[in-house]
C-alpha cells in the first residue's frame, strides 16, 4: 500500500454556531515550528511509538527509556520529575479505572503543529478484504438497551452507555498505517491518535487507534479545560438538511437531558481540584464528518502543581459519557450486561510531563488492531426516552469512522 500519499493544503475556518469538533479546545498561541506533523504522521509505523495530534499540536514518540508500572497519578509525576524537567509519560488508560494502564516514557519526543493546521479533509481509500463479526448481533443489543430501559424503570439508573463490538477477520496481516492516515484524510482535526500497546500475541504488535472527537481533560499552566460531549445525531449529506438535523439536536429535550447529566457530573468532580470553574449553561453543536453532538466546554484554573493533567484526568474518568449516572449503578450494569471486556475502548489516551501539563482524550471512535484482526467499538447513551432501533442505529454511525478507514461496509 502507498505508505506517502498525505498531501498538505489550508483548512477552511469553522462558521457560525456550530463549530468543528477540535474548535472547542484553545488552538496554540503560535506556530510550534519544530518539525511538520505531516512528516510525523508519515513516520509512524506500528510498534515503533506513539502518534498523537489535535487542535494544540501533534506529539510523535518513539523507544521506551522507561515502563510505568502503576497508572498512579503522583506516582507518575513523582517518577516524571526524577527523570528530567523533559520527560513525558504517553499512553493510555482503560474504562476500567481498576484496570492496568499502560503508560511509558519515550526516548524521544517530537512536536510538531496541529495536523488539522495543514490538512483538509478528503476521501481516500484504504480497502481491507475480510468479515465483520458483530458482538452482540443487532438484536440482542437492542434486547440490552430494554434491559437498560427497564433497570431504569425501576429506579437507581438514570443514563447508561452502552457498546457493541465488529470483530473484524482480514484475509491477511492488517496494515495500520494507511488506516491512521485514511482517518487523517477523512478528519484531520480530530483528536487522533495511534498507540501501542501490550501485544497478546508475541511478535505481533498491538495498536489502538483513532479518531475521537472528545477531550477529556487538559492542562497547560493553569489553564484546565474539559468538554464533555453527550447526544449525537447522524449528518447527512444534503446541506439543509444536515442543518435540520444539527438544530434538531440542539432542541432536543432527551439529548439535552442526557448531555445536561454529563456536564453536571464533570463539575461536580472537578470543583474540588480547582479555582474559577466555567460552566456554560446552553450547550453548543460541534460537527464531525459522521455526526452532530452536544457539546459544552468546561474551563477553570489549576492552583495545585501537583495536580496533574493525569490526575486531573483521572478524577473525572468514566465521566457519564461512557459509563452513565449515577456511575457506581451504570458500571454495574454495563458489566453486567455488555458481553465483552472494553479493554482501553473509553478510556483515556493521552500524554503528561513532568510539569504536569498534558492532554487526554477518550478512547472513541477507535479500534484495535493486530495481525489479521481488528476490533471496533461504538457505543451510546441510553436514557428513560431512548428506543432500542435508534440506539442500534446511533452505533453504526459511530462505527462507519474505521469502517471507512477500512474500505468495510458493516454488513
């Protein structure tokens, strides 16, 4: 496959209300200018580091000077700062915050300018010939949105996530590199981001990758900024009615209802840590190339040093985004009723140094690759006014951003 086909070009400015997903985080004051993020992306191949990129810049990492054993936040700092004021700890963290995290810090570390800076989206194709093996079947997700629905009726649940899985068989070994750069093509400034992780398989590397459109949390000084995403409807090609769709959600009372529990949940975590919290009352529309979401960014300011992006991070993960309200309940009940570990699927993916700033997004709109087989997750909120047909339908949505990067229908 043609590993040099990015091509660079200016991107047009985000109008109006809506906005891209990547406009709600603060852009760099200037330029970075050390080095392009195209040739960044075009170095990256699978099990030689890290890839991230979104609208403060681009990170490529590469070697291990250092294993993280613990996902700890000030055990992480603590180890950051015995290593130098340079250090960087990279990777990602599981749904399950009781879960390993796989952390490291790199040898080398590149920065670069947003990739979104100096790429537009564009089609591009990247075909896999294989099968996509849907877990659970459509029906039986639909059957696990009523039992939401009905844990839900009688009382102690008020949202959950839900998710489904495509196992996807190839014919041969999976390449991930065109498949990240089909998701630049199709989304540069997105929150995107190549991983690699534990291999389950000796020999073969493991990589999760992705295209999310959510920020976790960030830190830069003391600036802290969150933007919880909650409610989502599909985009359609015809341009009144894609604008029909966007201002649909926006007055839709059960998207706002659920968007309105995440955003609260994600205050009520942060208060405690810092000064000054922002909170907009009206949520706003961001767009990705797939969907419409309700979007509302969460600023504040950081007054503990030692309060780290990770920790900061980790004090909200899962927000009810990915897990639901109240979050004890909804983790019960998606391990209770989700045939399948998640692994790192909304969890965190993200960098932080040693002066404790960084940047974590969630583990969205990805998938897992590793020889002939990859693994895509999409999930969706569930909420006393969902209906199973639309739930199911809201997943495929979500699936068709590595579908796409694929050159796979789901059927």
């Amino acid at each position: 496959m043609d590993h040099d086909a990015t091509e660079g070009c200016t991107p047009a400015a985000p109008r109006g209300r809506e906005r891209d997903v990547t406009s709600t985080s603060p852009a760099p004051r200037a330029p970075l200018g050390v080095a392009d993020p195209v040739r960044l992306l075009r170095s990256w191949t699978p099990g030689s580091g890290s890839w991230f990129s979104g609208p403060a810049g681009s990170l490529r990492t590469r070697g291990v000077l250092a294993r993280l054993p613990s996902g700890d936040a000030d055990a992480v700092l603590r180890r950051l700062r015995d290593l130098g004021d340079r250090a960087v700890a990279v990777g990602a963290l599981p749904y399950d915050p009781a879960g390993d995290a796989h952390l490291v810090v790199p040898e080398h570390v590149e920065r670069a300018d947003p990739l979104g800076a100096v790429l537009v989206a564009g089609p591009g194709t990247s075909p896999v010939a294989g099968t996509a093996r849907p877990i659970p079947a459509p029906a039986a997700y639909e059957a696990m949105v009523g039992e939401a629905l009905a844990r839900m009726a009688a009382g102690g649940l008020d949202k959950v996530v839900l998710a489904r899985v495509l196992e996807v068989v190839a014919d041969g070994p999976v390449d991930a590199v065109p498949m990240l750069r089909e998701l630049a093509r199709r989304d540069p400034r997105s929150y995107l981001f190549a991983v690699d992780l534990p291999p389950e398989r000796a020999g073969t590397p493991r990589t999760l990758l992705g295209a999310s459109p959510e920020l976790l949390l960030s830190r830069r000084g003391s600036t802290v900024t969150a933007n919880p995403l909650a409610g989502s409807a599909a985009r359609s090609s015809d341009r009144d009615e894609d604008r029909r769709r966007g201002e649909a959600l926006l007055a839709s009372a059960k998207d706002r209802h659920e968007h309105a529990l995440v955003v609260a949940d994600v205050a009520e975590r942060l208060r405690p840590l810092v000064d000054d919290l922002e909170v907009p009352e009206e949520p706003s529309l961001v767009r990705t190339p797939t969907l419409w979401h309700l979007s509302t960014t969460v600023r504040a300011r950081a007054t503990d040093r030692d309060a780290s992006a990770l920790h900061l991070a980790q004090a909200l993960h899962p927000t009810p985004a990915v897990c639901g309200v109240p979050r004890a309940a909804a983790h019960t009940a998606i391990t209770e009723i989700e045939p399948f570990d998640r692994g790192f699927y909304t969890g965190a993916v993200g960098w932080t140094d040693a002066r404790g700033d960084g940047e974590w997004v969630m583990a969205l709109r990805c998938g897992e690759v590793q020889g002939d087989r990859v693994r895509l997750w999409a999930g969706a909120g569930i909420v006393p006014a969902s209906r199973p047909a639309d739930e199911l339908a809201e997943t495929g949505v979500k699936l068709r951003t590595l579908l796409d990067a694929l050159g796979l229908d789901e059927a």
